[in-house]
C-alpha cells in the first residue's frame, strides 16, 4: 500500500514537471519573476553559503594535518586532501543538502502558503497555469546555481589555505603545490553536473511539496520538514548514481 | 445567464451534487445558500471549472462548457471575475499590483493604460490610500475591496464571490454586499454568491439557490423566501430569534 502511495507521488511528481512546461507566462511577467527568483534563492543564499564553505574547508584542513603524524608524509597532502574533499563531495553535494534545507523550505513555505491561502486556486480561475508561474522561473533562477557551488569551491578552498598556513601546519608553497598535484580537469565537470542536476532537483521537489499540500499553515510547516527530507534523499542517491555513471570506469 | 443542467460531482463514494439545474440570471446577484456541507462550495467550484462534474452541462451564455476546447476554456476563464473567501491576495504584491495584475497577464495594455484602469477600480470600490500598500497592512474589509476590484478590472461578464462577508463586520458586510450589487447591475454582469449570511439574502437577493444534501431544494427570491412553506428553507433561514421576528413582520404586513 506504501509502495502504491510512493509510486502515485512519483508519477504525480513527473506530471507536474510535464505541466511547468506547458501554456508559458507571458515573457514580461515572466522576466520580473525570475529576476525576483535569483533575487530570493541565489543572491540570498551566498551569505550563508560563503560562510560555511570557508570553515568547513579550515576544518577539513586541520584534521587532515592533524591525521599526518607520519613524517614521511609530505605535507603538500594537506592541500590536496582539501582540493579534493571540497571539489568532490562537500561544495556540489553537501552545499546542496544545505540548500535543500535553506532555498527547498522556502520554497515549499511559500508555494504551500499560496496553496492555503486559495491564491494558486484564484490563479487557476483566472486562466494562468500556476505551475508555470510558480515553479518555471525557480527553475531558471537555478540555472545560476553552479555559480553557487563555484564561489563555495573557491572559498572552501581559501579557508583551507588560510587554516594550513596561518595554523603553522604548512606553508603557503606546499598547499599550493598540493592544489596541482594530480589535479584531473574532469573532476571539476563532474562537480558541476552534479550540481546541475540538484539544482533541478532543489528547484522542483520542494515546488512538488508546497504545491500539491492539503490543510492549513500546520500542513505548510510539515510539507516543508518532508520536503526538506525528500530533497536529501533525491540528492544522495543521485550523488551515488552520477558518481557510479562518472567517475567508475 | 449561466444555465446548469443536471451536473452531479462525487468524491470517492461520497456523492456531493447529485444533480442540481438551475438558470443564473445576467445582471442579477444569484445567491447560493445552505447549510455547511450542502454542497454550495462544490457547485461552486463546478462553475468555475477547478472541479470537473461527473456529468451534466454548464453553459455560459450558450457555450457549454465541458464542449470547449483549451484556448476556448482559456478565453472564457478571463470573461471570469473571483472573490475568494479570504480574498487571496497575493501577499508579494503591493494593492494596485494585485489589481493590475489580469490586466498584465491577458491584456497588451500600456503600463500608462493599466495604471488609468487601476485607479479607476480603486476609485469604483472607494479604496483610500492603499495603492502602494501590501495585503498585510490593510484591513479585512478593505482587503475585500481590493478582492472585487482585481475581479472586475478586465470588465468580467461572470463574477463569482465565495462567502464575501465572512470576517467582516456587520456594516462592512453590507458595504461590500452594496458594493457587489451596484456592480453587478452598472456592468450587466451574472453575479454568483455562495454565502450563508442571511443579512446579504435579505440586502441583496435577486435571485435565491437554496441546497440541501447536494439537490436544489428551493428558488425564489429575496421576498419570496420570507413567505415560503419550505421546511428546510424555513430551518435554515429561521434558525435565529431575529429573523423569526422579521418573517412575523413580514407576514403579518403581507396579510
């Protein structure tokens, strides 16, 4: 019987995406609403996503010298244990599960909150296809969401040169020199069609949650806590898939 | 006129219209009344072409609905004007955004000609200093107004309003029960209320629907309903010690 309910919510999910596309907002309005998307999911987020990059990439700097107790060992290890942990995994998959929390119940809050509030319904009546007017310029506004992950990247990065060299664990040369060794361009594609791929993923499961609840502003707050949840998991198994698919030979 | 004919809604195994004809008149306000859970809300809905019904037609000056194509369904959606209960403003936009905002989407209007549209609405429902303002910051009252004035601007010939008073102050409620009414005949417009306010049958009842369990139970008008033998009508409208003391007036002048 659960099964049966996931499955319903699957194809209801794929439906809604067929319905985004159809009978577009006319292209002014339509402007003025993705701009107010970037304004609210992509500029709003940088603050918190620069915040966290940076520590996290000094602590994962720290640690890895920390776990280098052997003197053989170069030190250069540091800056590319960093290089590879934040490009790899933490900035495209764990930003992303920050922002699944972050943009995602925003996301379901608003739409959910348009939803109990009949504001979707009196779109509906008036002719506009809702989905499109809601969900269409989240998805376009999150086309700039490698940006994103690119800025995280770039100060994981710096935190973790930052923490190595002014933490005295090594100096600024053998970081940098840890940056270019075995440095594979592919890995910086592999980061970014992943974070493509969440990038719709965050736009459209949060959307799926807060368009289709039911009940009042207690259901809005639970829609956002499953969403938030959903949106994780897409994410991670997504993440296995596409490393699996990319980077396996 | 809005004719409907026999349509019958369910839900799951729970049949909600189970059959209900009726004509709506053009420059009439049409009230459907009845108790919570008659079905007022669904017919509703049915009209509005957010529920689809499970048989019988709808037809709108002639075009039945269900025999629409997309782009004819579409056309007609914007002939429609709707007061939702909560007035469902949308909160991201300032009163003469939400007002302006059928005019943005359906028509090649010029910013300068919205703007001119806009402000005659809002003189219309007599709305004062609340152009730049957000739906939060106005009254409920107020809010409605702004409700009627985003449904008439495109010049609606179908106005749809889902309990117009509810929330609102007894003398609110007869403003804005006023307001809908010279509307309704200034602009020929068939006005559809779904309400359970006996103040608005007795304001402003041109035409009375009153359901019970999903079926048509009576129709008349606002004068009618007072002398009616119906028993459930009777129930529903006497249901209070006021208006039991209006019908003796009534009756009692009447005889």
């Amino acid at each position: 019987m659960m099964l049966v309910r996931y499955l319903s919510q699957i194809g209801r999910y794929f439906l809604m995406l067929k319905e985004i596309f159809k009978k577009p907002t006319k292209w002014s309005v339509m402007r003025s609403l993705i701009f107010k998307e970037v304004d609210d999911l992509i500029i709003d987020s940088l603050g918190i996503v620069a915040f966290i990059s940076f520590f996290v990439g000094g602590v994962v700097s720290i640690q890895t010298a920390l776990n280098l107790t052997n003197p053989l060992i170069p030190k250069y290890l540091i800056g590319f244990a960093t290089r590879q942990s934040v490009i790899l995994e933490f900035a495209p998959t764990f930003i992303s599960i920050i922002m699944a929390g972050k943009m995602g119940s925003f996301i379901t809050s608003s739409i959910g909150t348009m939803r109990v509030t009949e504001q979707i319904d009196a779109l509906e009546v008036m002719g506009v296809n809702s989905l499109n007017y809601l969900v269409f310029p989240k998805l376009i506004a999150l086309l700039l969401y490698p940006f994103v992950i690119g800025i995280s990247m770039f100060l994981g990065i710096l935190g973790g040169w930052m923490a190595a060299v002014y933490g005295g664990f090594a100096s600024a040369d053998e970081f940098v020199n840890g940056l270019q060794v075995e440095f594979i361009p592919f890995h910086i594609a592999y980061a970014f069609i992943k974070t493509f791929v969440f990038a719709l993923i965050l736009a459209t499961i949060p959307s799926f949650h807060g368009y289709y609840m039911k009940g009042g502003a207690l259901e809005v707050g639970k829609a956002s806590t499953v969403a938030f949840v959903w949106t994780s998991v897409v994410i991670i198994l997504v993440n296995y898939i596409l490393t699996q698919l990319l980077l396996t030979k | 006129m809005i004719e409907v004919k026999n349509i019958k809604k369910s839900f799951g195994d729970q049949m909600v219209l189970k059959g209900v004809s009726t004509v709506l008149d053009t420059g009439k306000t049409n009230l459907i009344i009845g108790q919570s859970g008659s079905g007022k809300t669904v017919f509703l809905k049915s009209l509005l072409g957010i529920h689809t019904p499970d048989s019988g037609t709808i037809s709108f000056d002639g075009r039945i609905y269900s025999d629409l194509n997309a782009d004819e369904k579409r056309e007609l959606r914007t002939e429609i004007g709707m007061v939702f209960q909560g007035s469902a403003l949308f909160d991201s936009m300032t009163v003469e955004e939400n007002i302006g905002f059928p005019l943005k989407m359906f028509t090649s209007k010029t910013q300068k000609q919205i703007k001119e549209r806009v402000d005659f609405v809002i003189d219309r429902v007599k709305l004062i200093d609340a152009h730049k303002k957000k739906p939060s910051e106005i009254s409920g009252g107020m809010q409605k107004r702004v409700a009627i004035a985003r449904a008439i601007v495109n010049n609606p010939k179908y106005l749809f309003c889902d309990e117009p008073n509810s929330g609102l102050d007894p003398k609110t409620a007869i403003v804005i029960d006023n307001l809908i009414q010279e509307i309704t005949s200034e602009y020929n417009i068939t006005t559809v209320i779904n309400t359970h306010d006996m103040n608005s049958v007795m304001e402003i009842g041109d035409k009375i629907v009153f359901l019970k369990n999903g079926l048509k139970e009576w129709e008349g008008d606002k004068t009618q309903i007072f002398k009616t033998d119906n028993e459930a009508v009777t129930d529903f409208v006497y249901s209070s010690e006021l208006f039991k003391k209006v019908r003796e007036a009534v009756l009692k002048e009447g005889n």
